[in-house]
C-alpha cells in the first residue's frame, strides 16, 4: 500500500545491493529437470552423484547403496511414485543417522555456552535447509542428506548458534565464525548444490 514515489526512493537507495543479488543468483545453476525415478537417473547423496537402478523383485523392497549406484529393489518398478517413496525413504533414514552425528560432533564446540543437547527433527522445509524453534528444537530438511558432508555440518553449526543468539545480530555471526571459521565456504557451496 505505499506510494509509488516511496518506493522508487527505496529501489534507487538499495539499487547497488539489488544488482549485486541479481549478479549472484545468476551464477548459480539452473534448476533440474524433475525427477522420473527410472533406472539412469542420477541422484545425490552426501554431494556426490550416484546412478539409479531400479530392479523388479518379489521379495523385500529395500534401497541400497552398492557399486557406485543407488540400488532399488520394489514390487513396483514402474510406479515412479512408490520408486520415489522407497528412495524418500531412504533417504530420510540416512539423513536423521548423518544429522544426529553432526550434532554430537558440534556439542563441545559450544561447551562454554552450556547449551543442552536440543531434539532433532527432520522435517521437509520449504524453503530451508533448517530451522531453529523458539523452544529450542532444530529442524532439519531431509533433502539436506544429498549436500556433501562439510555443508550439513554448517547447517547444523548454524542452527546451534541460535540456541545462543536468536536472532542474526553482530554476536550471532561473531559466535559462528568462532565455532566454524570457514562457514562461509560451506553456505556458499550449499548454495550452488
């Protein structure tokens, strides 16, 4: 409901940070086409690309990582859907293992601020990787298991720094560039993933 004159004034005062994002979400790639869940398809796993081999089977559905390929033995081989729930998952399995790692290898990092150990979840974020409640629950979004591993630690690192500083002042940035010197390396390469 502003006036159009305040807003001109508010796009020329910020038109320098406005190009600036505009010249970063550029560089990063461009968004893939959706999945089929059939045998080929390439799909990640802790940063790195693992082919997809779906095998018809009439005993226990189950997924597997063996051989440089991500295995899926299913009732159901041509029903993308159930493919996609089967790798889902797996995936989801992994992620909480891998996620609840990260967090005890964090802990002593963050001994002087005498912070409790917080409850994980895994949950699908739209549009994050995780979140930190204000009851002190870290949430964390499952698609997070195909980034490399270094990516999932600075998330978990980041949302544990809000467990000190809720917000994301001066001494939430100064906590987490203590705690992980090379933060930045990681939020920019999870970016691009």
């Amino acid at each position: 409901h502003a006036k159009a004159e305040k807003v001109d004034a508010l796009v020329q005062r910020k038109a320098r940070w406005i190009v600036r994002q505009q010249d970063r979400f550029r560089d990063f790639p461009p968004t893939a086409p959706a999945k089929e869940y059939v045998s080929g398809e390439s799909h990640r796993y802790l940063g790195k690309q693992y082919r997809l081999k779906v095998h018809a089977t009439s005993g226990t559905e189950d997924v597997k990582l063996l051989g440089g390929r991500i295995h899926i033995h299913t009732h159901h081989p041509k029903d993308a859907a159930h493919v996609q729930g089967l790798l889902a998952g797996w995936y989801r399995t992994h992620a909480i293992a891998r996620f609840e790692r990260a967090v005890y290898r964090a802990m002593p990092l963050f001994k002087k601020h005498r912070i409790i150990r917080p409850p994980i979840r895994v949950q699908r974020l739209r549009k994050r990787w995780g979140s930190c409640t204000p009851r002190g629950t870290i949430l964390l979004n499952p698609d997070l298991i195909q980034a490399p591993g270094p990516c999932i630690d600075y998330v978990v690192v980041h949302e544990l720094c809000h467990l000190v500083h809720p917000d994301h002042s001066t001494a939430y940035y100064t906590l987490l560039a203590r705690v992980m010197p090379d933060w930045k390396r990681w939020k920019e390469k999870l970016e691009r993933t």
